[in-house]
C-alpha cells in the first residue's frame, strides 16, 4: 500500500501511460515536455493529466517556475494529494506565472500578442520548499542560469533530469537562442552536471540519452554560449544601442520576426549583456536616452 500526504492508503503505484523504463525504478514519460517517474515521485509535467490516471503518486517536483514544465501539476495535485515542491527562487513563478510574464517587461502589464505560451499556464500551490528536501529517490542539484531556481533531479538509479539546464544538439537546430536570464550561471550548471555521477540524462525537452552522448550535448550547448559571447564582442566594437544588439544577434541566428520570440531574444541577449559587462569585456553608457554598449577603447 501507499499513503498520500493526505493520509489515505492506496495501491502500489502504477505506472504512467506511455512511461519508459530508463534504470532500475526510473522512468520517463516522452512529451512536448519530459516528465520523470520514480516509485510516486515525479518529476515536471507535461500538459496532459490523464497520463497519470489510476497512478498513486505522492510528491511532484518541478525543475523550474516555467508554465510548461508544471501544466499538469494543480490538477496532479488535486487528483492525488501529491505535495509540491520547488526551490525558494522559483516557487513564486509556479504559484503565480504572471510574476515570470511581469518580470519580463520590466514589471509592465504587456499583452497576450507578447507573451510566449510557455510562460501561460495554471498556477500550482507550492507545498514545500526544495531546500527542504528529504527524500531518498532523488537528489536536487542546483542548475541556475535558464531561471535563477532551476533544479535538476539525480535519481538512485544514476538518471540525471535535468529540465532547461541543458539543451540538446537537435533542440539548437530548432531553438538557436534558448532562452537564459544569465548564461554564465547556464555554463557553470554545465560544468556542473560533468561533476555528477549519473549513467542517462534526461532533458527537459529532447531525448534520453547516455552519459557519453550527454557529454557531446553539454559540450555543444558550452560552444554556442561562447560563439555568441564573441559574435556579440566583435559586434560592439562598433557602439550599438541594446535594440541594435538584440537585432544584431536574433539576425545571425536566424530567429523569425514574430512578437513573443521578439520578446524572449530581448530577456537572453541581455543576459549575455550583462555577463560580458560584469566580466569587464563590455562598456555600456546613456546617450540620447537610449542604452549604447561597446568594447572598451
């Protein structure tokens, strides 16, 4: 039998539809987001709850404050009784989206054209804090950098989830500026996923892949952070205004002209602003009420 967090005691979990089995208890669920199932626990959730009928499941944990990452988690939540958790910086982001849609326009209300769908979603009650953590199926790792709260999970069974920590060669080809509020935190988590002893990696969105294969993605997404930190250097050694440099960088890399993919190149090409200023390889000055930038003289 199990107990939920309300007490009641069901049957032995099932597993969810379509879940594959990666190592020992750890499972996956293949979607337009990957969940992860282990013994009751899982991890992030994709839009669809039915998924997870007849599935006694007692703690969801979420990578991150991101609306797709938790579609399905207020109805999990209601269905089973299953606590919630995120980490302290993201937790507000999963109570309330609209502090994550806000924070992107500098806390102005923008309209539903601007907002990309990834950032829309039901608010889910945070029951518990990630910091707080006890549970032995898992281990959170701290992967900032995509948000400042982001988690990846390492399970017993040496399956690292590793939710919008690390994007895969493929998800490049298709998404060639994925959105980071800090890509020096983004490198570090890199770097810091090398340092773990996991066998399979699990993206948030993507494929399973080995622990191999996973070195090849995690060198890859390294590369492309650096290639964009030099296209941007060599850009500005001619000043530019902010405007002028997301133009610049969404045009090299072949981003569409649309309004919410407009909006998520402004959040991450000033990221990597701010990740070259604080590193002393940008300048950054007011001229004519507009924000100009360069390579120190």
């Amino acid at each position: 039998m199990f107990t939920n967090r309300f007490g009641e005691r069901t049957p032995v979990p099932q597993l969810p539809v379509g879940a594959q089995k990666i190592a020992g208890a750890t499972h996956y669920v293949p979607g337009l987001t990957n969940s992860g199932f282990i013994n009751g626990l899982v991890i992030d959730t994709g839009p669809d709850c039915d998924v997870y009928e007849a599935v006694a499941i007692d703690t969801l944990a979420i990578t991150h404050g991101h609306a797709d990452h938790f579609s399905a988690g207020a109805e999990i939540r209601r269905r089973t009784g299953a606590r919630v958790l995120a980490s302290r910086d993201d937790a507000r982001l999963v109570e309330n989206p609209e502090v994550n849609i806000r924070g992107m326009f500098s806390w102005a209300r923008p309209g539903d054209l601007l907002v990309s769908k990834l950032f829309l979603g039901v608010p889910c009650p945070v029951d518990d804090l990630v910091e707080m953590w006890e549970d032995s199926r898992a281990t959170p790792v701290a992967l900032p950098g995509h948000t400042l709260g982001h988690t990846g999970y390492l399970t017993t069974d040496k399956v690292l989830f590793t939710g919008d920590a690390l994007y895969q060669k493929e998800i490049w080809e298709r998404h060639r500026l994925p959105y980071a509020i800090d890509p020096a935190m983004v490198a570090d988590s890199l770097a810091q996923m090398l340092a773990l002893d996991f066998d399979w990696l699990v993206p948030g969105h993507g494929v399973c892949c080995s622990r191999e294969e996973a070195e090849g993605h995690i060198a890859f997404h390294l590369k492309q952070i650096s290639q964009i930190e030099h296209f941007i250097l060599d850009a500005l050694a001619t000043e530019h205004t902010t405007e002028d440099v997301i133009a610049l960088v969404s045009e090299d890399r072949g981003l569409s002209d649309n309004p919410a993919q407009y909006w998520l190149a402004v959040t991450t090409v000033k990221g990597y602003l701010g990740t070259l200023l604080g590193k002393g390889q940008l300048e950054f000055f007011v001229r004519e009420h507009a924000g100009w930038w360069r390579t120190p003289r």
